[in-house]
C-alpha cells in the first residue's frame, strides 16, 4: 500500500497542474512522476507497478529508477544444516526472491549498472543465472550467500560482466578457485572487497589473476604476515589497501606456536608507503578488533546487524 507521504506528493503534483487543461492522472508529466518513484524505496516502487495505468507503468520503467538495485535490506529465511548446500531456505521467501528479481530486471532493460544482495539473501543457481543474463553493464557487484550456489553457475555468472569493475565477496567455497575465473572473464575489475579470512594460497591468485587492482579491503579477517606481503609486492598496480581489525599472524619456526602480531614491523611498513592510502586498526580497545578476535578472523555478521555494510574505503560501503 502506498504510503501517506508519498500520496501527499502526488496529490501535490496534481495541485500544480490544475492550471493546465488536463486532469488525468496517467497524463501527468513523466518526469515528476520520475521526480516521485526516485523518493520511494524498492518495494514501495514494485507494489505501485501492478495498480496504475500504463503511463504510470511507463514511468516506473524509466531508466533513472534503475542504475542500482539495492537488495540489502533483504534477507532470506533460512535455517542451517548438516548436509549440503548446509542451508534450506523456505519456499515463500524463494518465491519472493523470483518474483522481485523479474519484475526488476524486466524494468531495468539490461542497463542495470550496481546491484548490491544481502550477504545472507541465499540465491540459488536459477536465480543467479536468471540475474546474470539481464544485467550485462553491471559496473559493481555485492555477492550474496554462496551455499546455494555451485562453483560452475558463479563462474559462468562472471562471465556476463563483462564491465565489471567493482566486487565485494562474501565466504566462498575454493575462493581462490573462484577468484582464476572471474580474473579470466573480468578484465576490468579494480576495486575489491573480501569477506573471508585471506591466507597465502588466496593472495598469490589475487596477484596472479586481478593485477590491475587498485582498491583492495581484507578488513576484519584472518591476514597472514606472509599473505599481506605478496599483497604488497604482487599488486603493483595497488594504491589502497584496507587490513583494518585484520589479525595479523606470523608463522614461527617449530615447535613455535603461531604469533598475532600487536603492531606492523618496519619491513611492512616500507612495503606499503607506495600507496596512496594502507588502512590499518591493531588496537586492543577497538570494538572492531575485539569482535574480529572473538570471531577469530571469520566474522559472524549476523551477529553485528548492518556492521558488515561498513568499510574505511568509501568507494566500498553501502
């Protein structure tokens, strides 16, 4: 249903054409209608569609309304199992999933350029092949859930995107695996982010398959001494790198345990005063810190409500 607010606008827009000779609602100028659709939130949009007349229609397919899908405010209902894909997700929320996927896609025309999902809205391989296929200028990516997901239907997915320039990836399955592939279909990626512990084996495929990278964000995860070093000489290309909250760890000869650093040594420190911008948080009475500590470098996000929208690099954030 539509809202008071937004129905006050309207009227509001009728109140100013009552000098003109027309009177009809489906004659009002496109662009204001436009001007209206831009105030309303996705799902307000999508229920107007079906309830007004063809011009309305018409103006909420205008393109303006459709260079970024935000799906971040939608979750799927799920529960966790034992067996893969160790997720079942109910039929409802599946079917809503469909149904909103279509009727926005249908409206964008293929000019959709960002389209940023929750991290825990679990797309599954229809869905995701349905979505690759009607948005081949898609600019920046927002991966969701990968459990519904096989290694194929991603891979075959990045192979429509062609333009992409932009990607943030949650907990992959074989990221590294992933990683190749989307380094050999996109050519043009140069910012990304990481929800995933980064160990020596997800560095070295960075280096090898993205190197025109410029912005990378690992923050809030488990970070290898040795991995952030291949980081710091394999990217040459690289002017930002985002390790804030990270747990840095260092590899000792044996019978050594394993060490987390409490501060970066000046051989990092030298490596990183190439670029523009290495954000770092190391601090004990950071919140950041202490949560990627108890989570120990693979964040629960659930648990932090809309914490995992937040990144030091703004170009990344939601």
């Amino acid at each position: 249903m539509m809202s008071f607010q937004k129905q006050e606008k309207i009227e509001a827009v009728v109140m100013e054409e009552r000098n003109s000779p027309v009177r009809r609602w489906e004659d009002l100028n496109i662009d204001m209608l436009v001007n209206i659709f831009q105030s309303f939130d996705l799902f307000q949009l999508i229920s107007v569609i079906p309830q007004v007349c063809p011009a309305w229609q018409l103006a909420c397919s205008d393109q303006r309304l459709w260079k970024t899908l935000d799906l971040s405010v939608m979750q799927s209902n799920f529960i966790k199992t034992q067996a893969p894909p160790y997720v079942f997700v109910d039929t409802p929320s599946r079917e809503k999933l469909t149904r909103i996927l279509k009727i926005c896609l249908n409206l964008s025309r293929g000019n959709l350029l960002t389209l940023i999902f929750h991290y825990n809205l679990y797309v599954d391989n229809n869905q995701l092949t349905y979505t690759a296929k009607r948005c081949p200028r898609l600019k920046r990516l927002v991966m969701p859930a990968w459990e519904k997901l096989e290694k194929r239907t991603i891979c075959s997915a990045f192979q429509e995107w062609k333009d992409l320039e932009s990607l943030t990836m949650p907990s992959l399955e074989e990221p590294a695996y992933v990683i190749e592939k989307i380094g050999r279909s996109c050519k043009k990626i140069s910012e990304l982010k990481i929800m995933d512990p980064c160990d020596v084996l997800l560095a070295s495929a960075l280096v090898a398959f993205l190197p025109n990278l410029k912005v990378l964000s690992v923050r809030c995860t488990e970070l290898p001494k040795y991995a952030l070093v291949i980081l710091l000489e394999g990217l040459k290309k690289l002017k930002v790198l985002n390790i804030s909250h990270c747990i840095i760890t260092e590899d000792l000869p044996p019978p050594a345990p394993m060490k987390i650093l409490t501060e970066l040594d000046e051989s990092i420190l030298k490596k990183a005063s190439r670029l523009d911008k290495f954000l770092t948080c190391m601090s004990g009475s950071c919140i950041m810190c202490q949560r990627t500590r108890n989570d120990e470098g693979s964040m629960r996000w659930y648990k932090y409500a809309d914490l995992w929208k937040v990144d030091e690099v703004t170009s990344l954030a939601i």
